[in-house]
C-alpha cells in the first residue's frame, strides 16, 4: 500500500515537472522568434518652459515586424541627442501595436537647459540633430510576458520632424 501511494506520487511529481519543462520550453521558443521592434523618433514636443528647463513630449513610432500584437504594459527609455541624455524615464500605461504595424508613443521628458547646449547649437546651425533612443518593451504575448531591449539612433530634420 505504501509502495502504490509512492509510486502514484512520484508519477504525479513526473507529470508536473514535464507540464513545467513545456511551458518553459514554449515561453524561450516565443523569446527566440520574437523581432525587436524598430523605434524611430518623429517629433519633439515643447509642452512648457520655465528659467532652468522644460518639459517635452518625445514621440516615437514604434512599428511591430511581429506576426501577433504587441501588447505593451510598460516601457523604459533614454533619449540621448548627439552625446548628451536629454531625459529617461518609464511609461507604465498600456500601448498596443498591430502585427505589421506602426503606433505612435510619446514620452514625457523634463530637461535642463544646460545639458542641450550642444545639441542646441547644432540644430539652430543645421537644423538637425543625431539622436538615439533605447530602452525596453515589456509585452503580454500568448506564450508569457516577456522583456525585450530597443536601441535605435538616428537623425532628426527640424524641418520635417523626421528621423531617419
């Protein structure tokens, strides 16, 4: 009687830890075909001006070359124009990005005037600017939630307010 109940135990103990081994096994397949997304920054934002700085709104598109939504509940970024970080922050609400898609995203940032100085003259001379913007996407997916890095730079035109 003791030797049934062990062997009933171990079997369940068996079965258990090859259920966990599947969805573990599942959640790295999902890791492994998941594409990073391709962040470009589109457009800056001055949402207020004080004696020391100002607050932004950094607008990003966010296109998804994944075969299923990005449903993203959070999102870490740092935006650097030429070499010098304008701000960094996290963006706890919810976004969605279509498969094969492009969604808008905008950040608030508070900067100082003193940390853009160069960057500053650069534009006022050219009228753009070499920016880069990483981070990552926290993503809800069929297969688990997962956190995955973005790094991407570029130039943005004044003009156009694009980046390329």
């Amino acid at each position: 009687m003791v030797k049934e109940a062990l062997m009933k135990s171990l079997k369940r103990s068996a079965w258990v830890v090859g259920a966990l081994a599947l969805v573990a096994g599942c959640a790295t397949l999902g890791r492994a075909t998941f594409a990073e997304p391709t962040v470009q920054l589109r457009d800056v934002r001055v949402v207020g001006l004080g004696l020391e700085g100002g607050n932004v709104d950094v607008v990003l598109s966010v296109y998804n070359p994944n075969r299923f939504s990005l449903d993203a509940t959070r999102m870490t970024y740092r935006v650097d124009v030429d070499s010098v970080q304008l701000g960094n922050g996290a963006l706890d609400s919810r976004f969605v990005v279509p498969s094969g898609d492009t969604s808008m995203v905008s950040l608030p940032i508070r900067f100082t005037y003193r940390g853009l100085g160069e960057a500053g003259r650069q534009i006022l001379s050219t009228g753009s600017v070499n920016y880069r913007v990483r981070g990552d996407f926290t993503v809800v997916t069929p297969l688990g939630n997962f956190t995955r890095p973005y790094d991407q730079t570029g130039r943005f035109n004044t003009v156009s307010g694009a980046g390329r």
